[in-house]
C-alpha cells in the first residue's frame, strides 16, 4: 500500500502564521499542519523552505502539485507580490500569481487581494474567507464583518464587494490593554454588563471615548474596591473601543443583514454589541471559510488550465 | 569666599526624569539640575539617593534644608503617597506629606494631586502648575489646557480648581506612530495643511476617526507617491486624535477663554487646531510654571513652620 499523497494544497499565509491543508480530490481534508512561520518572519527566499517543511511528506514525487496560497504571502514583503484587485468586484477575480519555486514538485499560485480607492482601503486574506462564505451563500445580500486585529466590513450583492471598511479596534485594544498606562487596571476576566454600556456609550457617544480612556485608570485608583470586579476595565475598555467601530461603521451595518465571521469569542462580542444596536447579527460557522475559498480559486486554476 | 548653598530646593518629579533648581531667598535660581531617575525607575528607597546624587553639592552642611517635589514622587509607587484632594479647590490646598530621609540636612516635602469623583480623574504634577500659573493670572476665569502624554484641561475660576478632564492624545499617538501598523509610513516632517483638515474631520466626525486610522496606511500603499509627501500621514494621524480631543472637550473649551500651557511645539499645534475651532488660544510662556508653582508651596510650608 502506497503512502495517499495531496491532490492538491491549500495555504493561509498570514503575518504571524502558516496554515496548511492537503485536500484530497473529493474536497476532503487529508492532513492540516500550521507553523509559526509568518511573513513577518520570512525574507522572500525563505516562503519556499518554509511550506515545504510542512508540505514535503505530502507531495507525490511523481506529479506537479498545485499549491494555492493566500494572504499576506502576496504583500510587497512576501513570497511574491500579487497585485490588489479594485473593488467593485468579485473576491477571487483576479487571475493568482505564480511565485518561483526552485522544486519541480509544486506550482505555486498567489491570490490578490482586494483594494478600494475611496475612502482609500485593502485587504489580503480576508477576500478568500469571503470567497468561503459565498461558496455556502451564493445569493447573500448584506454585510459580513469579519473581526481581528483590523476588522472587515464588507457590503456583498450579487456575489460582489461593492465596498469594505477596516477598522483597527483589535489592535487598539491590544495596544492600550498592553503598553498603555491602562495596562495597570486590565485584571482578568469579563463584566458582561460593563461591556453592554461601555459599547452604548462609544456608538451614541463616539466623542466621549477619548476622555473615558484615562477615567478607567483613575477610576481604580479612586475605588480599589471597586475596580477589583474581575475584567470591569477590560471590558470597558473593549466596549468603548467597539462602540466606536460601531458609531464609524453605522451606515453599513444599519438595516443590511449582518453575519460575522471568525473566530468564536470574539464574533460573540460582535454579536452582542449588533444586537444591543438593534441589528441581529448571526455567526457563519460552516467549515473553514478560508480552506473553502482556496477550493473555489484552485477549481479556476484547474480549469483554465485545462 | 565660601560657596553659595540653596536656600530651599524645588523639585519636579515626574514618571520619566527628575528636575531640580536650587533656589535663592530672593526666588532667583542658583543652579538647575536634571536626570532620567525618573519615578519609574525608582523604589521607594531609590528616591533620597537619587536627590542627593543632584542636590548634595548644594546643600548647607550646618543647617536643614527644604527641599519641595511636587509629580509622580508621591504617587503610591513612589517616595511617600501624598493623597489627592478632592475638587473643586485650590490646586495646592492640601498640606504637603513629610518624606522619611536619613540625611539630616534635607527636609523633604511631597506635593498632593488633584482628585475628581465623576468622571474620575487624578493629576498628579500639574496642580503645581496650575498653582504656577495662578501666582502671574490670580484672577483668571476659564480653561487651562496641558498638553502632554496625558493631556489635562482643567476649568479655573477663583482661583479654584472647578473640573478637570484627562485626554491620552499624547500616548495614543505615540502609541499608533510607533507600535501599531502605522508605523510604517510614519515618514519625518508635518504636513500643516493635512494637520488642518485632520483636525476638522476628527472634531466635527469624531465617528469617523476608528476608519480613518487604517485608512492612512492603505492610502499609502496605494498611493506611494504622494504617501511620500513629507509628514502626510504624521500630521494625519496627530490631527485625527487632536481633533478627537477638541469633540470630546468641546463644552469645556467652547466660548471659554484658553490658556495653554508646555513645550512650545506642542503648544503650536493645540493653538492651531483650537483656532481653526473658533477658540482663540494663547500660550502661557512666562516662567517655569512647576518651579513658581513649588514657590507657591514653599512660601506656605516657611509660613506655616513660623
């Protein structure tokens, strides 16, 4: 018995890490690896030695194995830059790019991601997960928003971007929660009620965060006690920030369908702050959005190859 | 001839470094003197070493000296916790805390904060100043704006402290300049008139400022040219938050009289931006306000001891 090798490989290749599948002709999943190997890491000519040390055991020595990658692989700083794609658009419109490869035994195929002139935008990686979620909804017609350290919100109709908004809530909670003078109050855990009001007060009262940043410090120094309530601050502070992402995007999520896409905790936090705004908001939770969007751009590789 | 030894000693001890003027009786100043032994650096009995290593050389060996610190000396990390007062008062009404020292030629002199219930807030430092500022404007009625890491604009009136409010404008600038995805095309130089318009969107739009951060990257790399531009993208992001901060403050400063108070570039920008708002702003450029404020306090404590 002959050791199954990939009828193909799907990766997701990000600033920080390296997500691998080998998929069998079927659309099922043979193995799944991940390192740490992100393109923060990696200078170009270390993109290839890097998937191989995943890949390797997976390819069959005798055939060219097609290998589909998107994110940040395709930055100006990755393994070679594939162009953005403008929107209007559809998220896999554009033709991938072939990066070099000095083993016979890959053809590796960049995807682009996607651009908007104005207000000035991008995204990478995020457009395959779109690309994902339009494979199970096709006629979808509404908002996704996909949280992370720069959330996406993104209008979809007929198939098509018509327009998306990045919004750096993630990385601002990280960078206050973190290196901020606020890190001195950020205790464990989660007030559930404290993050309710702090997202009323940011959507109704965008202005008002930049004052009550500060006031979560001082308000632990005037009351120990009180600010002992295991994860006030915390979600406070994450509720001032995402009531803010909510006031900015309002025109967007306000009477479209949203669906929030990601990972769990994080699209509950989402979730519950739409729906405090008056907007239901459910979880796309069906199979791996980005694994999917890499099938429906390798099925395009093969037949415009063939 | 024998040296000339301090009559008292004022110090402004904040988180980051520590200066120190010898004082004459006549409040002209012998001798000035400054060091990174900030309070961060310091436990509580690092503090009378760190003193000395500046004062000693100025000390009379046959008497005691005062010495007065006003700043982050006395906070509960610090030398000796000198409790906030409670506005509105008088911004150096408390009686200042003893500090232990072993060395029997000092005796030392730890300036309280300012406290305020709702919203919280502290200042810990800038009371001095205040105080400072009052002895040349004793009758003045409006706000006094402190621009810094931690900005505070405080509502004056009878020579009282009335309000006050707490803007991180400066840490959360450098805060995205230097650790967030934006400091990528954070190139050198100011760019006034997108400062300008930054400002204005940011006031007027505050919403708008949680899309318009990452929006500066991305026109960056879509625009590379004109992203070239000489300080576009900092005087961008400077405005944004500033004009943030004029939202969140508006029903202090509007139809006030504002005073402004620091180092002078960073005094230029606020004014600037306070103009364009219809706020005519000066700044208050006579003195060391820390150094008369600590005059203020020293000429209590002499007062109070005879």
């Amino acid at each position: 018995m002959t050791k199954e090798t990939a009828d193909w490989i799907a990766v997701d290749w990000g600033t920080s890490a390296l997500r691998l599948w080998a998929m069998r002709a079927d659309g099922s999943v043979l193995a799944a690896r991940e390192s740490d190997q992100g393109m923060a890491r990696l200078t170009p000519d270390g993109f290839e030695p890097a998937l191989l040390a995943l890949a390797a055991p997976l390819l069959d020595p005798g055939r060219v194995t097609d290998v589909v990658i998107c994110g940040m692989a395709g930055a100006r700083q990755g393994w070679i830059e594939a162009p953005y794609a403008p929107v209007p658009c559809s998220p896999l419109s554009q033709l991938p790019v072939r990066a070099p490869a000095r083993d016979g035994r890959i053809a590796v195929h960049v995807l682009a991601g996607l651009s908007q002139a104005e207000p000035p935008d991008v995204m990478r990686g995020e457009e395959t997960q779109i690309a994902g979620f339009l494979a199970h909804e096709p006629q979808f017609d509404g908002v996704l928003c996909l949280p992370g350290t720069h959330t996406k919100w993104v209008i979809l109709r007929g198939g098509c971007v018509r327009e998306f908004h990045t919004v750096m809530t993630g990385e601002s909670f990280a960078l206050y929660s973190e290196h901020s003078v606020l890190r001195h109050v950020m205790e464990p855990g989660w007030d559930a009620s404290a993050f309710a009001a702090a997202v009323g007060q940011g959507r109704d009262r965008p202005e008002s965060v930049a004052t009550a940043l500060f006031a979560i410090r001082a308000r632990a120094m005037l009351d120990p006690a009180g600010a002992a309530l295991p994860g006030v601050a915390r979600a406070r502070l994450s509720g001032l920030l995402l009531g803010l992402e909510l006031a900015a995007t309002r025109s967007i999520w306000q009477g479209r369908a949203v669906v929030v896409l990601g990972a769990p905790a994080l699209c509950a936090h989402y979730i519950d702050a739409l729906e405090a705004s008056d907007a239901p908001a459910v979880r796309f939770d069906r199979d791996e959005p980005a694994r999917a969007g890499l099938a429906v751009a390798h099925q395009r590789i093969v037949k415009g190859a063939a």
